[in-house]
C-alpha cells in the first residue's frame, strides 16, 4: 500500500501547519501571561508570520520567566526570624516603619526595607578607665564597668543619634564630676558605693535628657554601675603606699581605743551608780540618826524639865557606863585613903575565856582553874571598889 495516494495519509507526515501551530499557540499563550503580569502586549500576527516570529517569541518567554524567577527570589530574601530575646525594628528608605516580635516575619527586601535586630534582654557590659582630678587637687585613675540593658529598641536607634557612643562620653563626664567634688579619703575608704550609686543615677539622668521630643528614653536602661580600686599614677606610688599604711594604722588605733572605751566606761557607769547609791543610802543613814538623836533629845529634855535632879543623874551614869563599856584598865579613887586600885578587866575577862573553852573540850574545872596573879586584889577589894 502506498503511503501517498493522494489523500495525505501518510502518518510520519505533519498535516498541514498543525505541529508548528500547536507550538505556536503555546508559546503565545505563555507570552500573553507574562505580558498581562508585566502589564505588556501579545506579539505576532496570524498565518504565515507565526513561523517567522517562533524564535523571537520563544526568547520573550524565556527572560520573562527568568524575571519571575528574579521576583520569587527577591521576595524570598524578605523572610527574617527573630529570636525570643529580641525585636526588629523594620526601616522602610530609612524611616521607622514598624517593630516585629519573635519569630518568622517578611518586609519588602532591599532596597525597600531593612531590618534591625537588637536584642533587649542582654545586658552588656562596658569598662571605662580614665584619671581624673579629686576636690582636694590628687590625681587619681578611675576604672568603671558599667552594665546596660538596650530596653527600648525604637528609642535606641532613634532618640539619639549614637546612644552607645554617647553612653560612653556621658559616663567620663559624670565620674569626672562625681569624683572633683569628693576628696581622696572618701574616694579610697568608706566612699566607694556611695560614688558608684550616684554615678548611676547621674547617667541615666544625663541620657535620658538629650532624648529627642517624641521619645520617653533614650533607649538604654543602665543598671548598675560598679567602681574599682582607683589608682594612682605611677611617680606617686611609694607616697600613696605611705598614706595609706598611715591610713591603716589610723584605722587601727581608732578600733583599739574604741575596744578599750568599750571596756572602761561600763565599769566606770558601775561604779559611779554604786557610790551614788552608797552616798544616798550615807545620807540615808546620817538623816536618821539625826533625827533619832533629835527626838531622844527631845524626850529627854522632857523628862528633865519634870525632874530635874533624876535626870540629871542618870545621864551622868550613862555617860560613865558608855566610856567605861570598852576599858579593859580601871584604876579607883578610895574616898579617905591614900590606896589607888587598879582593876585589870583584860586579864579577867582573857581568864574567863580561856574557863570556857576548857569546859567545852572536857577538861576538868581543877586544871581550868587559875590562881590569882600578884597585883590582883582580893575579894574585899572588889567589895570596896564597887561602892
């Protein structure tokens, strides 16, 4: 059978224009999407110039869907991610558009938009060193290390122009001030914390004042402020030592002294109370007997005044009992004779002792007798001296 016989049938034979048709009208179909998404027109005509136009329109279609590759990739560097510690701040040309959260996000990419990421958790620290001049005309060197929060990220890239770089020229301004109105001493000793809190304070006043109109801060959070030993230079090191071993020592003898004072003056409150009180209960004491010698006066005065001579009389002999009451030697003026006797009452009475501790021993009443010693007068005597 032949192929061709006359009606076209052969089957490895395109009928008419059909293939490049088909072809074609891909082709043109493509373009027209393309041109319709870039806003373009169709191109080529019907007939016998779609084939001549078939090359053209292929390249068209090519670089137009490298454009939308171009595009997608474009837009695919617009995705960003923010950490949980963190907030981006999106520049649209320069100017703040908007602040995103953590996680996934897009913005137009660049040059549209840009993002700023900052992290406002971390606290950062920063070190500062720098001599300086104290109120009492010494050169000191100072070392700070100061700690700061970005809290507010707007406020942060916004307010000031450069807030970490100003943070840096605030704090030598304020350490400068702090310390040329304190002296060395103060400074070196007890001072420290005192000049590390005012500091603080110092800074985030000073920033928080050169804040631009529509911010309420300027971004950064200080948060502690710490000073370190302070220096001295160099030429000056073997006086500062002196000075400060003579600082030691002051130190020193003020404690001792307050240890010793501590020691001393409770004993001295004792013992001022209880001769304050011996004096009272003196007083106490000298009062009463006046008064008692007073009123027994007075009652005596009374007695006299009713009788005289018995009165008289028997104070007469309470005055010989109370001097007589503690002699030991009485020596007697017989009326009418010439005799002078002498009673030695201490030996009697060391006699009557020395009878009585025998008793209690169990001696017998022989050996605790004692004969009478020459100069000891009789009985008779005794009578006589009691008239």
């Amino acid at each position: 059978m032949a192929w061709d016989d006359g009606n076209n049938k052969d089957p490895w034979k395109p009928r008419g224009n059909q293939g490049p048709a088909d072809l074609d009208a891909i082709v043109k179909d493509l373009q027209r999407k393309l041109s319709g998404l870039f806003g373009g027109r169709g191109g080529g005509g019907e007939g016998g110039g779609q084939g001549r136009s078939l090359g053209p329109k292929i390249g068209s279609g090519i670089a137009a869907l490298i454009a939308v590759i171009v595009i997608g990739l474009w837009a695919a560097t617009g995705f960003y991610t923010v950490d949980a510690a963190e907030q981006a701040v999106v520049l649209r040309f320069g100017n703040h558009s908007n602040t995103t959260g953590p996680g996934l996000n897009w913005h137009l990419p660049f040059p549209i938009e840009r993002v700023v990421k900052i992290n406002t958790e971390e606290v950062v620290s920063w070190e500062y060193n720098g001599s300086m001049l104290t109120r009492d005309e010494n050169i000191i060197i100072v070392s700070l290390i100061v700690q700061y929060r970005r809290a507010d990220p707007e406020a942060f890239l916004f307010s000031l122009r450069d807030a970490e770089a100003t943070l840096q020229d605030v704090t030598g301004s304020a350490i400068r001030e702090i310390v040329g109105k304190n002296e060395l001493d103060y400074i070196l000793n007890e001072g420290r914390l005192d000049i590390s809190s005012q500091a603080l304070e110092l800074l985030q006043t000073t920033l928080d004042s050169y804040r631009g109109e529509e911010w309420a801060s300027s971004g950064i959070t200080v948060y502690e402020v710490n000073m370190q030993e302070a220096q001295f230079p160099e030429q000056v090191q073997p006086a500062v030592q002196d000075v400060i071993k003579a600082s030691a020592d002051r130190e020193r003898l003020i404690y001792e002294a307050e240890t010793y004072q501590n020691q001393i003056l409770p004993r001295a409150e004792g013992l001022a109370v209880r001769q304050i009180e011996d004096a009272e209960a003196y007083r106490a004491q000298v009062v009463n007997d006046a008064l008692g010698e007073s009123s027994r006066f007075s009652a005596i005065m009374r007695e006299y005044q009713q009788e005289p001579e018995v009165t008289r009389q028997r104070i007469h002999l309470e005055t010989l009992e109370a001097i007589m009451r503690n002699s030991t030697k009485i020596l007697v003026d017989t009326e009418g004779g010439n005799n002078l006797l002498y009673l030695p009452l201490d030996q009697l009475m060391q006699q009557r002792s020395t009878a009585g501790n025998s008793m209690q021993t169990g001696q017998s009443s022989t050996s605790a007798s004692v004969p009478p010693q020459s100069g000891i007068p009789a009985t008779g005597t005794d009578r006589n001296s009691r008239r």
